[in-house]
C-alpha cells in the first residue's frame, strides 16, 4: 500500500513493494496521501516511486473481474486519481525505478516529469495486445503529455520501451542508473518546490482543462 514520507521540502509518494495495483483501497490510501501533501504549506513537490520490481502495473483486473457492476464508479476513481495528479499546484515527478504498464503508465504521465531506470524495466502501454479500449479520459491523458508519433505508436503497438528507447521517443525526462533514480527525481522536485501554489494549480487546470473535463465525465469505458 501507498506510504508518504518528507525529505525537506519534497513528499515522497512510495506506491507499494508489489506490482501496485489500483486496488480500491490502493486508490483510497494513495488519495488520503495527496490529501496530506495538498494541506501542507509553503515550498513543496512530489515525488511518486515505488519499492522493488514494478512502478505499478495500473488497473486491479483481479478486483474488476470480480466486482463488474461497479465498473462505472470504479473507473471514475482511477480518471479522479489522474486528473487529481494532471493539475496538483505543485511540482510532480515520477520515479520509475521498475516496471510502468497499462493504467501505471498513464498515472507517470499526469506527472510534470519522469525519471526512469536505464537498464532494466518497461514502459508500456499493453491496451491493444490485452484487448482492453482506452477509455476517453485515458486517451485524451496520454495525447495531452505525448508527441502524436509517440502516442499513435506507444496505444497502436503496444510497444515496451526500455529507459534509453523512453528518453528518445520523450516518454521520460531523464535515463539514469538504477540508484540514481530516486536521487535524480528528489533533485529535479526540490529545485521547483518553491513555485508550489495556486498560480501553479491555475496554470496547470487552464493547460489540461479539456483532458480535466474528459477525465471527469460519466462513462463507459469498455463500451
């Protein structure tokens, strides 16, 4: 499960040591962690990471197989929790050290920035090859932050990106060894923590405003 710690001026986000499903309790305690971050005051960012093999591996299919009427409500949680990230007043980075797939994959992408392992671990968006649409909001979440060569071929392909292929097609900011991965993040966040605030959170709603409103409506997804 999610846990929050603070280094300074920078909050550390660690989504979990196992493949970080969005579980709805994963959902509940990653959001009452946002909570705290978005109460503090004064200079302050994100960072997001995890411990071990995956970053996260998205949506808890287990879970969703298994409660099909509350799909709807269900979704609308997991959009929330990207619109949430997409336009928090503050700066935000994600530290990929492992694995990054499917819903986990969208989720770095409502991040300002992206730090990813060099040698090891994926980036992927598998949609097409586990036979599951993008919902709207989705689609609009990764268009908004990707280049449309890259988003045409990372949601048509379903191609896995190692940190060096990430970098070059701009999927990540940054390619680095696996123990600088958290390091570079926390750098990157504590230099930007002191435009934390509401002209921030302004600029971010106003850039992502129609992804924000797509992100929000009642839908489908599957359909």
């Amino acid at each position: 499960m999610p846990t929050l710690d603070r280094q300074d001026d920078v909050f550390v986000l660690d989504l979990g040591d196992d493949e970080n499903r969005f579980h709805p309790d994963w959902l509940a305690s990653a959001n009452a962690a946002l909570d705290e971050v978005e109460k503090a005051q004064g200079p302050r960012a994100l960072v997001t990471t995890a411990t071990g093999k995956f970053y996260s591996n998205g949506l808890d299919l287990d879970w969703l197989f298994g409660h099909a009427d509350q799909y709807e409500d269900y979704a609308a949680e997991v959009h929330a929790l990207f619109a949430r990230t997409l336009s928090l007043p503050m700066v935000t980075v994600a530290a990929l050290q492992g694995h990054t797939f499917a819903a986990g994959a969208m989720f770095s992408l409502a991040h300002d920035f992206r730090v990813m392992r060099a040698d090891r671990g994926y980036w992927c968006l598998p949609e097409a090859d586990i036979d599951i649409p993008f919902t709207p909001g989705m689609s609009a979440l990764i268009q908004s932050r990707l280049t449309p060569r890259t988003a045409h071929e990372a949601m048509v392909t379903a191609r896995r990106y190692g940190g060096e292929d990430a970098l070059a097609a701009g999927l990540v900011d940054h390619a680095v060894a696996e123990d600088a991965v958290r390091t570079t993040a926390l750098e990157l966040a504590k230099a930007q923590a002191g435009k934390a605030g509401p002209t921030l959170g302004t600029i971010k709603s106003r850039m992502y405003g129609p992804v924000l409103e797509t992100l929000a409506a009642r839908e489908k997804p599957l359909g």
